[in-house]
C-alpha cells in the first residue's frame, strides 16, 4: 500500500508537471485509492482494517473494512500478552470506577485531567520501576513522541535505533534535524554516531533511543551497554518498554530487570495498550524536572485530555496482577506458548525471528507472498496480523503473530494445520500469477491456483452483510 501511495503521488506529480497551472486538490488527489483499496478487500489482502467483534480472546470474530464477516478462528493477532482484558477482577475495577469517578475526566494533565487513580498509578509504576518520577500519557504513541519533544531542543542531536516505533522516529524528526540512525542493536554502529557527532561538538546535547524489545524481530538490546555508551559520550539513554513490561522477566520488569538494569536507565517509557489492556502510557525518570516540562511543555500530555479514571483503574489491577504470583504464573503460560508456536512456524520451513516473546515475527519475503499467506491464514480459520514496508524493510514483510497467557497448546497445534496448507496456497496462487516466490518444490500441488475473489470463494460472506 506504501507503493500503491507512492505511485498515486507519481501520477500526481505528472499531472501537476502537464497542468502547471492548475491548483492540485488534496482531497481530489485520493480518489483512486477506494477502488483500489474494494479490490484488495474483495480479494482478502486488506490486512489492514480488520474489526474484532466482541471480547479480545484466544478465538475471534473479524470482520472486514466494509463490516463482512472475515474469520471466525483462533486469535494470534491481539496484544492482550497476559489475557488480562476480560479478567473478571479487571473488569469489575472498570465498573467500579466508572460507578464511583464517572466515564471521563474533563480536560489534560495540565488542566485537571488528573484523578486518584492515575496519581495513585503514577505513584506505583514509580515504585515498581525504581525511578522517582512518572507522567501519565492518554497513549503510548504521545508518551514516546512527547518525552522526545519535551527533552530534546532543535540544536540537540538524536541518535536512534533504525527499528525504533514510528511515535520514537517522528517525535526525533520533530524535535530536531540532527538525527542520526544506527543498526538495529549494533553498539558498534551506536558508538560511531556517537563519536560523529561529539568530535563535531563537545558541548551539544544528545539523546540515545532504543526499545527493551523489538516488536518486529522479537529481540532485544544490551541494555547496559547502551546506557555505558551514553554516559561515555555525555548522552542520555531513553528506552522503550512497550512490549516487554509486564510481559517478560521473573517480576514482569523484561529486559530491564533481566539486565540488572532496573532503576539504571536515565529516561523509560511504555505502553498500557498491551499486557495492561488499556489505552495510556507513562514517560519514568528520576528527574522531576523532566516530569514538569512535560506537564507544561509537550503536546501529547499538555494538550491533549488525560487517561479516563476507568483506564487508570484497569492499569492499576492489571499491575497488582502483573506483580502478583498469578502475574507470574501467566508469563510462564506465555512463554511455553511462545515457544511452542515457535516450533509450529519452524517445522512449517520458515522459522521465527528473535527470541521467545509474546511478538512472533515470521519472515515472508515480499510484500504480495505476506498478503497472501496472511489470506489463506484467515480462510483456514485463524487470525493474525502482518506487517510491511515501510514498518520493516522491503522484502522484509513477516507475519506477526501474537501469543497469549490464554491460549491453550491445542490452539496451537490448530494452527498447525491452518499455517501449513496457507502457505501451500498462498505460493500456489503466486505461482499461478507467475511470481517466483514459491518456496519448496511441491508448492502449489495440491491446491486451486487461481486466486477468486472472496465472494466467490464464500458466498456466505456476502449474504451475512
Ligand atoms: C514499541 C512501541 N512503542 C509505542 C507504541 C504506542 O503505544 P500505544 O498503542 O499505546 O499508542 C507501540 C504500539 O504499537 C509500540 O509497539
């Protein structure tokens, strides 16, 4: 789709270049991307507007952009790491704090928008993660993007991981011109950035990004290391816990408390949106000065209205359990299934990238060969995500599946089959399209090559809408 907007802006361009005179309408300029965008979809390759109907659970009812029933299947597409959105003691803290402070709370940070359970889950995550002072963001896009604006001036520099989240890279890009990628995880590549830009001045500010674990190759940085080299050359380390907290590491602490490094990292961040189920996220230091300029200086916390007291009340269960031995005892159940749907994809000949995570990232080549097995996944009866240039590389599109503390071993070996015979099919109708991406000699055998629409294929879809 990337390509597909990039060659619409071509066209653009040669019809501004044939009509110099002629204003170029913004809006007008997209007119072509719904007819392309119904194909896609009446094919099965719109991975992108998938609708969950009813609770996030290990199976789930999708639909499609235009409210077509998709799959009815197991569920390796949600971030719900630990099983915790429809955990009975969850739910009732979201009914009793709806019952006792309302649905919303009327304004930011800055202007009231703070209530008794976001200052008392400010004061808890401080305590959990070691550092004394915590913000409340109402997502973890702003927490990432804001604490990048409120920390960096347009004469510092940035020095980024190239896999960093898209809210890390456009809150850099925001911040200042001076930004700098290197390698993902290279401290090699990491140090030469940092190097570069000391030798060109001594006295400039410069701020070091990285993730505890990376949710499109499920690895995870030398945390230590990092903060090392940032302290060497004069930077400030800011690390992003999106995926792991709560999810990995013997207290739910991930790389950081495997590393040793708890309480050791100048600037952390994280999410609420995937092991604590809820909308929300949290910039953590042991600075209360960064906690003020964020509250009177960055977008996403000063202008925009805070966490609902029902989210900060869901956050603040979740992390009771998260702390507690039934957090435990569900990171264990995560892990076997990490592991175990790990085998599935290797013994199928395409082998998960990284380690065992609630994230398993498997390559599929290029952009089409991705949709298509991600299509045939769904027709078999399962559900999972992908993902695509430009959030990897090119021909670096993987299916992106996501295990939960809920799933049992048997929905795994469900997907056994499902995963199997997708990838047959899918290299079957690529081969038929005359591709050259079928892996394996007998791809395509046992299939109908031809790709149909999904109408039909199944004219039940059409009939339920
Ligand atoms: C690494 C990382 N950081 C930040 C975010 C943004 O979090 P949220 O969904 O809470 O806005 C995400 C979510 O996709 C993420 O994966």
């Amino acid at each position: 789709m990337a390509d597909y907007l990039s060659y619409m802006d071509q066209l653009n361009e040669a019809e501004r270049i044939r009509a110099p005179d002629t204003p170029e309408s913004l809006i007008g300029r997209l007119a072509a991307l719904p007819a392309a965008w119904d194909m896609l979809d009446d094919y099965g390759l719109d991975v992108y507007s998938k609708q969950i109907v009813g609770r996030v659970a290990t199976t789930a009812e999708v639909r499609d952009r235009r409210g077509r029933p998709m799959v009815t299947g197991v569920n390796f597409g949600s971030q719900d790491y630990l099983s915790l959105a429809s955990h009975p003691a969850v739910m009732k803290a979201a009914t009793d704090a709806i019952e006792r402070y309302g649905v919303h709370v009327g304004g930011s940070a800055a202007l009231m928008g703070n209530c008794a359970p976001s200052w008392l889950l400010e004061k808890q995550l401080c305590d959990w993660l070691q550092l004394s002072d915590c913000s409340l963001f109402p997502t973890g896009w702003g927490a990432g993007y804001g604490a990048i604006r409120a920390l960096v001036r347009p004469r510092d520099h940035i020095v980024i991981d190239r896999l960093s989240h898209a809210s890390l890279h456009e809150g850099a890009r925001a911040a200042t011109r001076h930004v700098h990628v290197f390698n993902h995880l290279s401290l090699e590549s990491l140090e030469r950035q940092l190097k570069l830009v000391r030798e060109r001045s001594a006295n400039v500010g410069i701020l070091v990004v990285t993730e505890s674990l990376f949710s499109m190759d499920s690895d995870v940085p030398d945390l230590r290391a990092h903060q090392e080299l940032a302290r060497r050359y004069g930077a400030t380390l800011m690390v992003d816990m999106a995926h792991d907290l709560g999810s990995m590491g013997a207290n739910g602490l991930g790389a950081l408390e495997q590393q040793d490094m708890l309480g050791k990292v100048d600037v952390v961040m994280g999410s609420f949106s995937k092991t604590f189920t809820s909308n929300g996220g949290f910039v953590a230091c042991n600075s209360p000065g960064l906690k003020l300029a964020i509250r009177f200086g960055c977008g996403p916390h000063t202008f925009s209205n805070a966490m609902s007291p029902a989210q900060a009340s869901v956050v603040l269960k979740n992390l009771e359990i998260v702390r507690s031995s039934e957090g435990a005892h569900r990171r264990a159940l995560l892990q076997r299934n990490s592991v175990a749907l790990r085998k599935v994809v290797a013994d199928a000949g395409t082998p998960a990238m990284g380690i065992p995570s609630a994230v398993v990232p498997v390559p599929m080549g290029s952009t089409g060969r991705c949709r298509m097995v991600s299509r045939f996944i769904s027709e078999g009866g399962a559900v999972c995500n992908a993902v695509e240039y430009p959030a990897v590389p090119r021909e670096g599109a993987r299916l992106r599946l996501q295990v939960m503390a809920d799933h049992a071993l048997e929905d795994i070996e469900l997907f056994r089959g499902i995963y199997t015979r997708a990838l047959a099919q899918a290299d079957a109708a690529l081969a038929a399209f005359g591709c050259s991406e079928a892996l394996g000699e007998d791809a395509g055998e046992p299939y109908d090559s031809a790709l149909a629409p999904l109408s039909t294929i199944d004219p039940v879809l059409q009939a339920e809408i």
